[in-house]
C-alpha cells in the first residue's frame, strides 16, 4: 500500500505533518474568540481574484490585534516555502488598491472574511475557526448582535450663585445667563444629577462589555478552572504532608521527652535535696544564733565534778580452774 495516499492534499499537493500541526494549533488559538469591530465595505482582492468583505477592529481589541499580525507574519513565513503567493486575510493600515483611514475609535487592524447579508456598522463578531484554501488563510467570523449606538453627552452646565439677589443664574454651554426661580434650579439641579448618573451607568456597560469580550473567553475560563485545580490539588496534598511531618515530629518529641524525664529525674531529686540541706542548715545557724542571744545574760551551772571511782568500775577477773581447761593437742 502505498504511503502517500496516506497524507492529505491541497489542490493536489500533499500537506506534510508540520502543516497540519501549524493549521490545528492556529486554529485553536483563535476559536470561539468573542471581538468588537466595524464593518466598513466590500472590496476585490487580486490575490484570490473574488471580494472579501473589510472588518477593522474596534479600538479596545489591542490584544487581539497584536496576536493577528504575530500570526499573519508567521503564516506568511511559514508558506513562502510552499506556497510563495499564499495571501493572509489579516493586513495593517492601507493594503494595495484599498486605503484604510483609522476612524476615532479603530484601528489599524482589518480582517478581510466573507460576511452574508449584513449591513455597514459596528458589530459584536465571534471567531469560528480559519479556512485554509489552495493561496488563501481566511478567519471565518459570525456576527453575534449589532452594537448599539451610545448617547450623546449632555451639555455641562456651570451654576453661578449671584448673593445680591434671591436669584441664580445658569449658563448651558455658549448661552447667555438667564435668570430663573429657586424651583426650576431644583428641577435643573436634578436633571444634571440623573444624566451624570446615566452617564455612569454607561461607562459601567462598556466597560462590562470590553470586559466580555476581551476577557471572558473559553481559553481564559479553561486556564481558570486548571489553575483552580491544581491550586486546590496542591493545598490538599500540602495539607496531608503537613500532617504527615506533624504526627511524626510529636511522635519523636515525646519520645525524646520521655528520655529527657528518665534522665534528668534523678539530677532534679539531687537538686532539691542539695538546696533542702543547704535551707535546713541555714535555719539551723539562725536558731543556734537565737539561742546563743538568749542565753547570753543567764549564769551557767557549774556541774559537780565526779571522782575517778566513781566514774568507772573496777573490773575483777576470776582465776580459772587447771582441770577446767580444755587439752591441748
């Protein structure tokens, strides 16, 4: 059986391993990728001799336009050995016949793909996966729902208190100061505070929403819930060492301090009974001091003094019989 009909091929030229290698990691990269852009025209392409469909990314998807042109250099280095002509759908700036002027609020970033039925705007577009024709890398995108237009900011208005009179005046933007009653500058007063408060409430959704969709992804939630995972997997495994080291470190402990209390009882029992006769001698002096102190002025009696005869007893020995002894022999 032959092997090459093994390999897959491209407009007849078989794809080698390192291809596919580099199709399926780049296509995992970029799957289910969730970014906000404006649909801008329909332009030709040469290269691949059709119309593609411009998309530039909105200005809060710089991640996302720096991991498109990485990898638009990279595919385009990677094919110039097969297919030198290979066109990348992922350009920068102005690209041949198409001049591309960044709006406020785009970028330099464009993905040319292949979009159905859909109207000129901005767009919540999500990254099904990447086509890889015979001379041309496309990113497949979906429209997820269109963006709504946010609202204009009111005019501020600055509030002078005029002290001469009852009076306030108020100026809205180049107008020029009128003077109104205290209750309509209540009315006012209370209308600068709730636009302030819608003004906040919408900075809060757009910042949810780049949140959303910069953030939140199934890479980033995949990462979590691993890192999560080995986190909780490593505090139980430290947990049961730790008790492991705590149960062997008592178990020595009080086999060393039933050596140390063996050993060093007798030392304590000879401690105490040092120190205790050192006390009692002590006590002993300060009651012969008493004693000396309070004798000191009493006569002493003298004791009558004994003669020699009558302190000790003569001794008398009997002389023994010649029968009586025993024989020698």
């Amino acid at each position: 059986m032959d092997s090459s009909s093994l390999v897959p091929k491209t407009s007849g030229r078989p794809m080698p391993p390192e291809e596919l290698a580099m199709q399926s990691l780049t296509k995992q990269l970029y799957k289910s990728r969730l970014f906000r852009g404006h649909y801008l025209e329909r332009c030709f392409v040469e290269q691949v001799g059709d119309y593609r469909d411009v998309v530039v990314l909105q200005r809060s998807e710089r991640e996302l336009e720096k991991m498109l042109i990485a990898s638009a250099s990279q595919l385009q280095m990677f094919y110039q050995r097969f297919v030198p002509n290979m066109w990348v759908g992922i350009t920068s700036g102005s690209f041949d016949s198409y001049n591309h002027t960044a709006q406020p609020g785009q970028l330099e970033t464009c993905i040319w793909t292949e979009l159905s039925d859909l109207a000129f705007g901005e767009y919540w577009f999500s990254i099904k996966t990447l086509r890889f024709r015979d001379q041309e890398v496309q990113l497949k995108i979906k429209m997820v729902r269109a963006v709504e237009p946010e609202a204009l900011p009111l005019p501020r208005r600055s509030v002078s208190l005029n002290r001469s009179s009852p009076q306030r005046a108020i100026t809205a933007g180049e107008s020029d100061a009128t003077t109104v009653q205290p209750e309509e500058q209540i009315q006012l007063g209370l209308a600068d505070f709730l636009a302030v408060l819608q003004q906040w409430g919408d900075g809060v959704k757009q910042t949810v929403y780049d949140f959303m969709a910069n953030d939140v992804n199934k890479r980033n939630i995949m990462g979590t819930i691993r890192f999560l995972g080995l986190l909780i997997f490593s505090a139980v495994g430290g947990a049961a060492v730790a008790l492991r080291f705590l149960g062997v470190f008592a178990v020595r402990l009080l086999f060393e301090l039933s050596r140390f209390t063996h050993t060093a009882t007798p030392i304590v029992f000879k401690l105490i009974e040092f120190l205790n006769k050192i006390v009692g001698a002590f006590f002993i002096l300060l009651t012969m001091i008493w004693k000396d102190l309070v004798n000191r002025g009493q006569p002493v009696h003298k004791q009558q003094q004994l003669d020699a005869s009558s302190r000790f007893k003569s001794i008398a020995y009997e002389q023994s019989e010649p029968h009586r002894r025993s024989p020698r022999w």
